[in-house]
C-alpha cells in the first residue's frame, strides 16, 4: 500500500505561533483536510494549539499562513 501525504509549517497570524500540520492519503486518494494539490478544507477547522483561532476560513486565509510545504510519497 502506497502512504503519500503533505506537511505544512504554519505561523499563527493571530499570535504568531509556529506548528505543524500534516496529512495522509493511501493510494493516491486524498483524506486529509488539507491536500498537495492546494485545496484547503474550509469546513473542518485547522485550529491554532496555542490561541485555538481557526486558520482556515477561507483557502487564502490559510495559504498566506504558510511557512513552508513538505510532500512524500
């Protein structure tokens, strides 16, 4: 079985806090809230650990709070 996923370094724009968000797919088919492809899950809150203010209210929102972006398969 094929493992494939994406990682991202995020900053809290709301309090600066840096952590890691990270995903995984079996097969190639996408289950996480966030995918490599650039489609970010609105629905689902990603949440802050430290001030726990939802990043992704919207796909730019959480897109302009990206450090950096790591994908493996």
């Amino acid at each position: 079985m094929m493992i494939m996923g994406t990682a991202y370094k995020v900053r809290c724009k709301y309090c600066g806090a840096q952590f890691g968000e990270a995903r995984q797919s079996r097969c190639g088919i996408p289950v996480p809230r966030v995918t490599g492809q650039g489609y970010i899950e609105t629905q689902t809150a990603i949440r802050c650990p430290v001030c726990h203010k939802k990043l992704n209210a919207t796909q730019e929102e959480f897109l302009e709070q990206l450090e950096v972006t790591y994908v493996w398969n």
